[in-house]
C-alpha cells in the first residue's frame, strides 16, 4: 500500500499542471509575436534603404548629366566662332505645372558624346543641335512619368530643327523645375556675373533674350522610387511640397502625396560657363 501510494506521487511530481501549460503557451506566443514584429519591421526598413538607394542613384546620375550638359550649353566646334545662345528658347517653356522643358544648344566634334551618349557622326559634327530635356506627361494621377532628352539638328537651309531620337533618362520623376538666372544685358560684365546679387531667377516664359543675359540655371526634381507596393503608410491631412515656384498639395489632382511611396527632392545651380565668356553684341 505504502508502495502504491509513492509510485502515484512521483508521477504526479514529473507532470505539468494545467496553470503551467497556460504560461508556457502564453510565454510562446509573446515570443512569436516579437519575433513576426521584429522580422516586420527588418523587412519594412530593408525596403525603405533599397527604396532611398534607387532614388539616390537615380538622382546622381541625373544631376550630373544635367551638370555636363548645362555647362556646355553654347559651346562651338570653332574657336573663331562667337559662341551660340545657350537656351532654345523656342523650344523651352514653362508649363505652369509641374513640369518644365528644358532646351540647351551647342555644337558638337566629330566623335564626341551627344546628350544620349551616342558618338556625333562626321555629317553632323559643327552643327547645331538642341537638347530637350522634358518629362513625358502621361495619364494618370501617378503613372511612372520618365524624363527623357531628346536630341533635334536644324534642318538644311531653315531655322526649324526636327527630332533625331529620345531616350529616358531616369524615371520616377513627380516634379521637374526650372529657373534661369538672369542680369541685364548693359550691366553683364565678368565682375558683375560672378556677383550673385545681381541675378535674377525667372521661368522661361518671363525671360526677354533681348535684355536679359542667362548666367546660369537653377534646376530641381521631385523623384519617388518605383516599387510597385507602398513602402509607407502615410498620415491623414494635407501634405504640401514646393519644389522652385512650384508648390502642391494632396487637395490637388496632380499627384497624390498619401500614396505610401518614398519621395525626395534634389535642387542645383549650375553656371553657364560658355555664357559667361561671351562678350556682349
């Protein structure tokens, strides 16, 4: 009896009682709702850093290339040759909106690079030829817009000049400004250019060839990346942003701010450097 009686204690003594089942399967799943969290929250903050390395990439690339472009903007195949206006502005406008035209000129060598990074041909080296940098405005409130550069030549015995080819530069692309820096004419000597003070930034619409001298341009992009899924959950209320002049809002058709997607925006000066060795007609 006595026997009996021990053996059926140390069994009871190796269980778990029912309290202790509920603590350990409690303790359980804290442990996997930390551990879902923090695997959330790892997969949510890698996606933001690969999200912010295409827009950051995207934006080096393209602010270069809008560098080298700008800053050669008038440039001649002759040194005898009094340099070419930097600006088409016949084929440069502000469209009141988010985005702008940008439209350089210049002349290239025989070989040398064009805006799309194709080699000039032998027939077309000493010729004039346009850059239009534009952002193809497709439907949609926030369809993937892509600026591209468009390379035109003039045509033979006529000032028009007709389209080559185009290509996209980069994509992602909410908001493309730009200004140009302006001094009058009469007062634009190599000191005064180099004096800030006196510039003037105007949209394109609002510079006069004939008395203004174009210094430099400002140029600024609103860029987002291109995944597909919304990185964030945004917040009620209106976001505004301004990029330049321009300025938008959430209560605007434009461009919908709430849509989760990572945005930044990427602004410089760059000096016309032909502009500013040209002597005054």
């Amino acid at each position: 009896m006595i026997k009996t009686l021990k053996r059926e204690k140390h069994h009871r003594q190796m269980g778990f009682t029912l309290i202790e089942l509920m603590i350990s399967g409690l303790l359980g799943s804290l442990l996997l709702a930390m551990t879902m969290e923090w695997l959330l929250i790892a997969t949510q903050s890698a996606r933001i850093q690969d999200g912010l390395a295409e827009i950051n990439e995207n934006a080096s690339f393209v602010m270069r290339f809008l560098r080298h472009e700008i800053e050669m903007a008038g440039a001649t195949t002759d040194l005898f040759t009094v340099g070419l206006a930097p600006v088409a502005w016949a084929y440069s406008e502000d469209q009141g909106g988010r985005f702008d035209t940008l439209t350089i000129q210049r002349q290239y060598a025989a070989g040398e690079h064009d805006c799309l990074g194709d080699r000039v041909p032998a027939d077309r080296a000493g010729k004039t030829m346009l850059s239009r940098l534009y952002v193809d405005n497709m439907p949609g409130q926030n369809a993937y817009k892509e600026l591209r550069c468009e390379l035109l030549m003039a045509s033979e015995g006529s000032s028009a000049f007709f389209s080559i080819k185009s290509r996209a530069l980069i994509g992602g692309v909410d908001a493309f400004q730009v200004q140009y820096g302006v001094m009058p004419r009469q007062s634009a000597s190599v000191q005064q250019q180099l004096n800030s003070s006196v510039i003037t930034y105007l949209l394109a619409d609002q510079v006069d060839p004939l008395h203004h001298k174009v210094i430099s341009i400002k140029v600024a992009l609103l860029l987002h990346n291109s995944n597909g899924t919304p990185l964030i959950h945004s917040t009620a209320g209106v976001q505004t942003i301004t990029v330049l002049e321009y300025q938008f809002d959430d209560e605007q058709t434009a461009l919908n701010l709430h849509d989760g997607h990572l945005r930044k925006q990427y602004q410089s000066t760059i000096v016309l450097k032909n502009a500013m060795s040209l002597s005054e007609e």
